[in-house]
C-alpha cells in the first residue's frame, strides 16, 4: 500500500530529531553511572579514614602529578584532533589521534609506577586499609582507561586505513559516522580525565 504525502508527514513529525544523538544519549547515562560508582568508592575511603585507629597516613608518590599531567594531555591532543577532523585536516588528525593514544598508554605506565613506589614505601594492597583504597580506585580508573584505550586503537587502526578513502577525505568531505564516533571517544576521555584530576585532588587532601 502506497503511503501518501500527508502521512509521510505525520510519521516524519512522530520522528523528528531531538537534537541528542541515542549514543550519545546512552554514553551520557554511562557516564552518569560511572560518576556514581566513583563518588560511592570515595565515600567509602572518607567513612574509613574516620577511624583513627585503622587508618595511616602516608604522602602519595610524586608520580601520580605527573601521570595527571599526562592525562590533562590526552583531553588536549584527543580534542585538538576532532577540531582538525573538523576542518578536514585528515592528516593532523591521525598524527594527534596517535598521540592521545601514546599519551594514554603513557598514563597506564606512570599508574603502574605509582604502584611500585607505594610497595616501596611499604604500603602494599593488603597492608593497611588506606593503601588498599588508592589500589582499588586507581586500578578502577584505570580498567575504564584501558577500555577507551582499545576503542582508541580501533579508530586510529581504521583512520590510517581509510587515509585514502576517495569517498570522503581525497575530497576533503567529512564521514559524518565517524566524526560522531570522534565526538563521543573525545567525551569518554574528557570525562575519565576530570575523574583522574578529581581522584587526584581528592587522594593528596587526604593522604598527607
């Protein structure tokens, strides 16, 4: 049965783009869990640091600055390559897409050090409660890095194979899939980096 105009309409207007892609729309719920699960491992570690008898203090290991500062790089390069995907410039892009990628492998390593440094000091997972916290929230973190690490790769491995698309970049044109792709991994790593800097602050006001 032939639809007709006047019902085109209708099933256009039932249709109509809200303006937030579903995706986007479901990472942003994601987000909102992940939130909630951090804020909750946090709570916990303030409920156990209020008793005195259980709970040391330590300094944190200077490396968990400079993997913080390494992180605040990945927001950098990972947004300074969707501005370029932007505006075409399909080669900047590859080259800032891969060094998000270096800088976050980067971040795992320092996080790892991190570690190394607390057994070094002594404080090791099952020592005492307050070290076990940074164990268990950093390696938290760092699973959820690990996974937009892989989601990372997968674009970059598909943005160099494509580097010859006739359909879009030899003709300067922009894949509309893949910049919406961009745009939610660029969200994912903006919001696990302010986690890591939230962490952060959190970990050296109350480790001291």
């Amino acid at each position: 049965m032939e639809v007709t105009l006047s019902e085109k309409d209708i099933l256009k207007q039932k249709t109509e783009y809200t303006g937030v892609h579903p995706q986007k729309f479901a990472l942003w719920l994601a987000m909102a869990s992940m939130t909630m699960f951090f804020a909750a491992l946090t709570s916990a570690l303030l409920v156990k640091k209020g008793d005195f008898r259980a709970w040391e203090n330590f300094r944190l290991p200077n490396v968990f600055l400079f993997s913080t500062i390494t992180v605040v790089g990945v927001s950098a390069t990972i947004h300074a390559a969707l501005i370029c995907y932007r505006k075409t410039k399909f080669a900047a892009f590859r080259w800032l897409m891969f060094a998000s990628f270096v800088l976050a492998v980067l971040f795992l390593v320092l996080q790892l050090i991190g570690w190394l440094n607390l057994q070094a000091m002594g404080m090791t997972l099952t020592g005492t409660i307050s070290a076990s916290f940074i164990y268990l929230i950093t390696a938290a973190h760092g699973a959820h890095i690990a996974g937009g690490l892989v989601v990372m790769l997968i674009f970059l491995v598909f943005a160099v194979k494509e580097r010859n698309d006739p359909l879009y970049e030899l003709r300067d044109i922009i894949n509309p899939k893949r910049q919406l792709n961009l745009e939610m991994l660029a969200s994912y790593w903006h919001f696990v980096d302010i986690v890591w800097v939230y962490l952060y602050i959190f970990f050296v006001m109350n480790y001291q």
